[in-house]
C-alpha cells in the first residue's frame, strides 16, 4: 500500500529585503514607535513620512515630490515601501531604479513618462444592469451542426440563479456559455452576469457549501440579498498607463497578416503624446461626470543621482502637468557631479532648481541597540534560530561593517551551525564565517596595502 503526501501547490516566495515591513509604526498621533510595523529607529524621518501619508490621503500633495536622502543602508527604500503600505492596496506604488531609463528600446522620457502614468489609478463606478445569484441549474443545449458533420453546437444555455429573495431562470446565447466556461462557473457558485455585454463574473462559492470537511481552498461568499434582476454598482481599479497600451495596441482582426503585424513589432510600443492627451480628455470628461474618481499614486524613483540633466528637466514638466503623482525620490550620495553635465557638482547630484521643489527627509546611521533589533527581526521573517550572544556579536560586526554585511552573514552562519548539528546560531559560527567573508571596509583596506600586486 503506498501512501503519498500531497504538497502544497502554494508558491513559496523568497523572502526579500524588506518583506517584514508592514507600515510606518505610528501611534494614533502620529508619533513613531521605536520598533514597530517592521521598522526600527528613524524616528524623525518615519514621523515626517506620517504627515505626507496624511497630506496624500486628503489629496494635498499631488504633483509634488519628496526626497529621502542618507548614507547606504539607513532605511531610505523601506520607508517608501512602508508609505505605500499604509496607503493600502488600492492606492497605486510603482518602484523604479534611475537607471531604468537608459533603455535601448524606448526614449527615457518615453520611460519616465510610463511609470508615472503606472502610478495615477483611476476608480471608475458604473452602475450595471446584473443578474446576480447562485447557480442552481447549468444545463447546455445542444442542436445539429447547422454545417453538418457529426458534431453538435450549443444553441443556448439554461440557467438557474437563486438569491435570498428568489429564482429566475435564463435562457443565454452560446457566447455566454463560453465565458461560464472559462469562469470555471459550477453549480453553488456565486456569480454575476451583465445584461449589456452578457459578462461573466465569478464572486466565489456559495457559503452554504462550506464544511469543515471541504479541501478546497475557496473563497466562500454569501447568498446575494434582493432580486436575480438588479442594478449594481461595479467598481473598477485601472492605471492610466493600462488605458494607454489598451488604445496604443492595434485592432488587427484575425488573419494571418495581422497577426503577423504584432509578432514583427518591437517588445515595447512607444505611446504618442497626441493618444495620452486624448485619453487625458476622455478621462478629465469621466471625472466631471462623477463616473470616475482618479486616485494619484507614488512613484518612487530609488538611486535619483543616476538621472541626467535632461531627465531632471523633464521632471519638472511632468510634475507640474494637471494629472501627476505623488513622487518619491531616494539617494545615498552627498556633494557629486550632476549626470549629463560636465562641471556641475550639485547635493545629491540633483539640479538646484529641482531640490528647490522637494521636501527632504534625511536618514542617520543606526545605533548598535537599533543594528540589534533589526538583526533580530531578519532572523525571525527569515525562521532562523540564534543565541542572544550569538546576535550581539553580529551587531558588534553590523557597527564596525555595515548593516546590510551582517544581514548577509545571518544564512551562512545557519548553514555552518546546521553542519555542526546546532539548531542555533552560536557566537562561534558568526565568527568562522566572519572569517570566511570579507566586508567593504576590510576589502579596500586589503587593496590598499597590496596595491603593489593588484593591476592597476
């Protein structure tokens, strides 16, 4: 008899930098916590972070742009990503590095002007003719291949759908049968059907059917209330820049030439400025209608010092047109020459008139006791079992290194305690792959007194 386990078909996702963040870690106030939400320290900057989430949700700060600046390692890409944590799902967050833009494919404003539109939603509200409920009848019904042959087609399709109120049966054309079908529509779904265009939305199963016995991992939802016949308000989340590729992509039927056509076309298609102003008029028309109701994102442009000058000029413009987003800029470098110019040092090699427009966040080094914390936190989202000794001698390394070093030493130190037999980290194993690895500081130092045999 052979018995097998059955695995998981969940995918497992690696864990990334910063996936223990989950907010900014204020109190009711305002006023940060020192650990909280998977941040540590950086009081001041959290607090200032705060009020711009508060400025963002009343929509006051549209088209204007914050700069967090401070030395490698100090925190500047969790605090963006914990700012659109706290803005929630249904605002939209679009990361990009500076050093996006130099595509061979498209111009970089074509690449600027992309991911600003990815970070503008727009919510449109339709109030829909439906007929919603849970299937109790599915029945196809088939008749002769009008074009002869053995085949049968499916000349309409019976439904039955059941709310609290009552049932209605419907008789549906075949196209429609097509779309419960790719639906993966099945008796005891909850579903919603559009009387105009005769789309299919499945909400989930019915929670009549949910037992403590059902294996399905399900979303069950409950029996609609009202008639199977009603007018429902359907709310729909799109970026603007899915408007633009929607309108951008040829309407080719489907002959052989057309097809063609899209496989010889270049990866990437570069929208006109000419189709994003007239989807600007149709959208600005939706929002005066009260239809739609635009919802300005963050763009967080993370390494800003990589942008050239015509980049930074660019941005300006982008930034004060009627429909931009709330911008997000991070970089780690001080006094520096500015990208695309000669002899132009400018702060964080961002032009003058350009820093003029930002609110500036600054970012500090953290502390040994803050190194501690946050090492501790990293063994925990990463299910690594160490001593407390074990993670103060990590600290002392993280203090005299860097933060982001320690963090890396935190897998391989596992690895040699697993060979050991250990099930936890101990001191000696953060010293043996101590050994093993060398940091930035020690690396240079190395260089330094054997410049003699390195080639220059």
């Amino acid at each position: 008899m052979k018995i097998e386990e059955v695995k998981s078909t969940a995918k497992t996702q690696r864990i990334s930098a910063h996936s223990h963040i989950k907010g900014l870690g204020l109190d009711e106030n305002g006023v940060p916590i020192q650990m909280a939400a998977g941040l540590v320290g950086q009081e001041s900057a959290r607090e200032a972070a705060g009020i711009v989430v508060d400025m963002i949700r009343s929509k006051k700060m549209a088209g204007r742009a914050l700069l967090l600046a401070g030395p490698p390692g100090t925190g500047k890409t969790a605090i963006a990503l914990a700012i659109a944590q706290e803005l929630g799902t249904k605002v939209p967050f679009c990361p990009m590095v500076g050093s996006e833009v130099y595509s061979t494919e498209i111009k970089k404003t074509e690449v600027l002007m992309e991911n600003f539109r990815r970070a503008i939603g727009l919510r449109i509200r339709e109030t829909k003719e439906v007929y919603e409920g849970e299937v109790t009848e599915l029945t196809p019904v088939e008749t002769e291949n009008p074009a002869g042959g053995y085949g049968k087609t499916v000349s309409h399709v019976i439904i039955g759908l059941k709310t609290a109120k009552g049932t209605k049966q419907l008789k549906l054309d075949p196209t429609i049968y097509e779309s419960l079908q790719k639906e993966k529509v099945e008796v005891g779904d909850v579903i919603y059907i559009e009387a105009n265009s005769g789309a299919v939305k499945r909400q989930g199963r019915s929670d009549t059917f949910a037992t403590e016995f059902d294996l399905e991992a399900e979303e069950y939802v409950p029996l609609p209330k009202g008639d199977v016949h009603k007018k429902k308000e359907v709310v729909q989340d799109v970026t603007l820049h899915d408007l633009d590729c929607a309108n951008a992509k040829p309407q080719g039927g489907h002959d052989i030439m057309s097809m063609m056509g899209q496989l010889m076309k270049p990866k990437k298609t570069e929208i006109t400025d000419k189709l994003r102003k007239e989807i600007n008029k149709v959208v600005n028309k939706y929002i005066d209608q009260g239809i739609a109701e635009l919802v300005p994102g963050v763009l967080f442009i993370d390494e800003v010092h990589m942008l050239d000058i015509e980049t930074f000029t660019y941005l300006h413009r982008a930034l004060e047109s009627a429909i931009a987003p709330i911008v997000i800029f991070a970089t780690n470098r001080g006094r520096c020459q500015i990208r695309g110019t000669e002899d132009i040092i400018s702060p964080h090699g961002i032009p003058l008139d350009l820093l003029d427009r930002l609110l500036i966040i600054r970012t500090l080094p953290y502390n040994k006791a803050e190194l501690l914390q946050i090492l501790k936190l990293r063994a925990v989202t990463e299910g690594i079992g160490i001593e407390e000794e074990a993670l103060a001698a990590l600290a002392e390394v993280g203090a005299n290194s860097t933060l982001r070093y320690a963090a890396q030493l935190l897998t391989p130190a596992s690895l040699s305690a697993r060979a050991d037999g250990a099930s936890r980290i101990s001191p000696q194993h953060i010293s043996a792959v101590h050994t093993l690895f060398l940091d930035a500081k020690s690396s240079a130092r190395i260089l330094t007194q054997h410049s003699d045999k390195y080639m220059k």
